[in-house]
C-alpha cells in the first residue's frame, strides 16, 4: 500500500468519527435536562406513569426554556397520532394536568422525524420561551392516553428541556 493510498484510508476513517464527535456536541448545547425512559417490550401500559423530576440547577437565571417530549416509535406502532395525559409543574406550584395530541405520521403514513433501522425519532414541542425558576423542583409525568392497552410500538419516551431558539 502506498502512502498516498495510507493517508486516503486515514482520512476516510476519521472523517466519520469527526463528524460524529460535532454532532455530539451540537445537540447538547444548550440542554438543561434531557432524560429518556425505555418502554418494556415496546408497549407502554395505560396504567404505566413515566415521571421525570428535573433538576432546575442546571438551569440558567433569567433563561427562557423551551420543552419537547422526544418520543421513539418502532414500525409496530399502528397510528398516525399519540394522545398524552401530561401532568406538570412547569407553569404553576401545583401539578397541572393536560391531554395532548401529537401527530406522528403525516395524511400519507409517512414518519415525522428522523429514524433507521426500523426506529423514528421525533421531538414533539410542548412548552416554548418558558421562564423557569432555579429554586423550584419541576416533574412531568407521562400516560399513554390511546385506546389500545398496551400500546405496541412506543421504544422510549424522554423529555428535553433546553434554551430556547431565541435565546442562543
């Protein structure tokens, strides 16, 4: 093998691990909180509450937030849509109780988001440029809110809480 072809093959190696190590850091700027729960079996149980109690340390004073459920789907989730029951303390001491519809598939059954080998991933916003406090203790509780018990397909579930867009 000649030099050349050495340094070709280098350079081909590294480059992926260069572009991976970039994209590492990109998606994490910004993060305060972001946690991810795995469903057992992909089917998450109606019964089943996913609660994420957030650290507000890692929060920045006189920041606005804005807050995704990021969810993961595997080709086995039969719907286009997701409905959630969200408790939360984000805009209040007391928890708040929301049902919340997500869109998952578009009017042709084509995946939002991104995904390979069988999984899509998708950030579903929730809250945008919220005010959050350094001193509360914030959690969010997650239910399936659907029909089906189990509901087959949903890999994990996890919430991002991170600066807001306009705030960088």
């Amino acid at each position: 093998m000649s030099a050349l072809q050495e340094r070709k093959m280098r350079s081909a190696l590294l480059f992926p691990v260069l572009l991976l190590f970039a994209f590492s850091l990109s998606c994490t700027e910004g993060e305060a909180y972001y946690r991810f729960r795995h469903i057992d079996k992909g089917k998450w149980i109606r019964d089943s509450t996913i609660c994420f109690p957030m650290d507000s340390l890692a929060l920045q004073p006189g920041e606005n937030y804005d807050v995704s459920i990021e969810i993961t789907t595997s080709l086995s989730y039969p719907y286009r849509d997701l409905w959630l029951k969200v408790t939360h303390n984000f805009t209040d001491t007391l928890l708040r109780s929301d049902t919340v519809h997500f869109r998952i598939a578009d009017d042709y059954g084509r995946w939002l988001g991104s995904g390979a080998g069988g999984l899509n991933q998708l950030s579903l916003p929730l809250f945008s440029s919220l005010p959050l406090d350094t001193a509360s203790r914030y959690v969010v509780h997650l239910q399936q809110a659907m029909e089906a018990d189990p509901l087959p397909g949903i890999e994990r579930i996890g919430i991002k809480v991170a600066v807001g867009k306009g705030e960088r």
